[in-house]
C-alpha cells in the first residue's frame, strides 16, 4: 500500500550505522587514518553496489516463483540477428526456412504427446505457417507491422491446454517472434490483490517475468467480477490490456478456460476480446480417445494393458465420464497412476514367485477392477466392443 520494502528499511539502518561507525571513528583516530578508513568503505559499498546490481540482472530466470510457475525457461534469447537482405529476385523455400527454424520437432513433439487434438493442431500450423511467411518477408525487406498473436485457449479441465501453450511458447521462440519462450502461469490470486494498491504492482511484477516469453492466465474469467464494484479485477485487466497492446512483440497473452464462461467474460470485456487474435477450441475426448492417451501414457512408461484390463479400463472411463469432476486426460493419468501402484503391490504380495519382464510391464484386470469405481459394476459385463 505505501510501496514501502522491508528491503529499502534494512539498506537505509545499514547506512545509518555506517555513518554512525564514522562519526564515532573521527573523533578517536587521526584524520590520515580517517581518511583511508573513508577511502575503503567508500570502496566496499562500491563493489556491492554493483555486484547487487550485476546479480538481479542475471538472477531469476526459471527459479521458482511465488506468482506463478515459469516452465521451461531458456538460457539467453535468441537473437534475432541482422539477416542479410535477399535481392527482388531472389528465391525461397517455406520448406528450408521451416528446417532451418527447427520446428519439425515442435510437431513431432505435438504428435507424439498428443492423441486426436486435429483442430487445435492444425490451428498451431496456421501460426506457424503465418510466422514462416513472416519471417521469409523479412528476408526480403519486406515491411510489416508484427502480427499479433495474443490467444484464448478453451476447453474442460485435462483437454490439453497447458501442454499446448508449452509448445506454443517453443514454436514463437523457434520462429524468432518471442525472445526466450518460457511460459509463465497466473491465475487470478497472482494478479490480483485484496487491498488497494496491491494489485498495480502484483500483475505488473508477472507481466515482467513473463516478458519475452508466454503469460498463461488459467481461468482468466475470474479476473472480472462483475457483481462486486470493489474487485479489483478490472484494474488488472486494464493494465493487462496496456502491456499487451504496447508490448505485442515481446509478450504473447494465452487466456484460458471454460469455453462457455470465457464467451461471458469477452461480453463483458470487449477490450480484451477485441485484442484477442486466435481461438483455439479444445474438444472433450470420446471415450476412444481417452483410451489411446491411456496406452500412449502406458507405453512411454514401459506399461500396457492385457486386453482384458483393456477392457476393464474402458469400463472404468464409461462410468468415471459421467462423474463430477472428470478431467479427461488428466483423469486418465491419475487412474493408471493408481493401477501402476495396484499392479506393484499384487507382484509385492506374492514376493517369492518369479516374475518375467512381461510382468514387470502388464496390466491386469485386477489393477483397474479394484479401483472403487467398479466395485461393484455392471458396466463391467455390458457396454463390451465386439
Ligand atoms: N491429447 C492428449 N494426448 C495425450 N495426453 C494428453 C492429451 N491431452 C492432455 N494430455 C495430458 O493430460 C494432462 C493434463 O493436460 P493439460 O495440458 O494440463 O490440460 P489442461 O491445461 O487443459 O487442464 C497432461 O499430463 C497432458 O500431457
Ligand atoms: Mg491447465
């Protein structure tokens, strides 16, 4: 509130005593000696105040963050370097220029972690293909004003946003658009304070932390209340539309949430609508779709399923989709988490027969029927695929 730092009071009580230790010295010592004891401290406090200043420059990037996690942070930005310019007549290729970027392994990373996804995919691939031509233009000389690329992911909970905007930030960074490529993500009690003059500095100090890489803001509607004329949401907003407006090519917004509940906030908040430039829509899974996360999952951790769990596994996800608080793929991982521990405690309790690596690696019925979902289900004898 009185933008006062406790770490001002102890650099200012640090001073004092110095000054006090001085004036104490003067009147014991000889003033050559004085003179030399002045030179040294002047010296000292010197060196610390540039070491101080040298060591907040290098600090923070991708140590850990009261405001919000910074996932992936890169080591130096990469520059974006003057290019030599390609004469009119020149020729390019899209599919060099996409090598030389090294964004293969962006798509090879989005397909191998990601089942299904086709639109949301494809909608990377419009932005990297609108970045690509960018970039080929600029080559040229080409002049343009650079697109923006402020984003709103929607979707249920465990549809893959997160994991999405992780590969975005690497594709923007691949593509020289942002410098380091790190994502930062807030959610509301990171922006937003409870007293007044809190929240200014709270939203700016993550904006500045997410400078040069992507702010994810999850469930960003609860930045807005519209029922309460004291929040101090909507100055949060305000601010956040200023950076993203004045610094659209150092920071890219990813907004994300329920699809239905995002469409009330962008009523309710034109400006941030209107700033705005891709929506990327993340459907709910079929339950076939859960069941190929569940094997992609299985299979990177030298696991699978015998057919019967197979089966089980799709008994369990028929009757888990209709509960409250199903979270698609992440409800997928949390339950073979579970089956992975029921699997090692069945081979635990039987420690004196001999077990194969085929045991090692499969699931059985027991693993998933034990969950207390199933126990008992009916499920488990209808709803079978032929
Ligand atoms: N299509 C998918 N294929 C494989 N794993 C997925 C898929 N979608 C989500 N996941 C996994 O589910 C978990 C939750 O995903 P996340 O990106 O955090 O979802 P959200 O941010 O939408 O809640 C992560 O472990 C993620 O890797
Ligand atoms: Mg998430």
């Amino acid at each position: 509130m009185y933008g006062f730092h406790v770490r001002y009071l102890k650099t200012s009580m640090l001073l004092l005593a110095v000054l006090v230790g001085l004036s104490i010295l003067y009147s014991y010592v000889s003033r050559p000696i004085f003179v030399v004891v002045l030179g040294g401290v002047f010296i000292l406090g010197l060196s610390i105040a540039i070491g101080s200043n040298a060591w907040t420059q290098a600090g923070p990037a991708g140590t850990s963050d009261p405001e919000g996690a910074v996932t992936t942070p890169r080591r130096g930005a990469r520059r974006r370097g003057r290019v030599e310019l390609l004469s009119a007549d020149a020729t390019v290729s899209l599919a060099d220029e996409r090598r030389s970027a090294g964004i293969e392994d962006v798509f090879t990373a989005l397909d191998r972690q990601l089942v299904g996804l086709v639109p949301v995919k494809k909608k990377v691939e419009e932005v990297a293909s609108l970045l690509l031509v960018d970039r080929v233009r600029q080559r040229f000389g080409l002049e343009a004003p650079r697109p923006n690329l402020h984003m709103c992911f929607t979707g249920d909970p465990g549809t893959g946003k997160t994991t999405v905007a992780l590969q975005m930030a690497d594709l923007l960074y691949r593509l020289g658009y942002l410098e380091k490529g790190h994502l930062v993500h807030a959610m509301r009690d990171d922006l937003v304070g409870e007293f007044i003059g809190q929240t200014a500095p709270k939203t700016k100090r993550v904006l500045e932390r997410a400078m040069g890489g992507v702010l994810f803001i999850d469930e960003a509607y609860y930045l807005y209340r519209a029922a309460d004329s004291k929040d101090y949401g909507q100055e949060c907003i305000d601010i956040l539309l200023q950076f993203m407006e004045n610094n659209r090519d150092k920071l890219v917004v990813i907004l994300a949430g329920y699809r239905d509940r995002m469409d009330e906030f962008f009523e309710s908040n034109p400006g941030m609508s209107s700033r705005i430039a891709h929506h990327l829509d993340f459907a709910p899974y079929t339950l076939d779709e859960l069941l190929a996360i569940g094997r992609a999952m299985l299979d990177r951790s030298s696991y699978y399923l015998s057919p019967e769990a197979e089966l089980a596994f799709r008994d369990y996800l028929t009757v888990r989709m209709g509960q409250p608080r199903f979270a698609n793929a992440r409800s997928v991982r949390n339950e073979l988490e579970r089956s992975r521990l029921r699997h090692a405690h069945r081979l635990a309790a039987d420690p004196e027969t001999s077990r194969s690596m085929d045991d090692l690696m499969r699931i059985e019925p027991a693993d998933i029927l034990a969950s207390p979902l199933l126990t008992p289900s009916p499920l488990s004898a209808l709803n079978r695929p032929t």
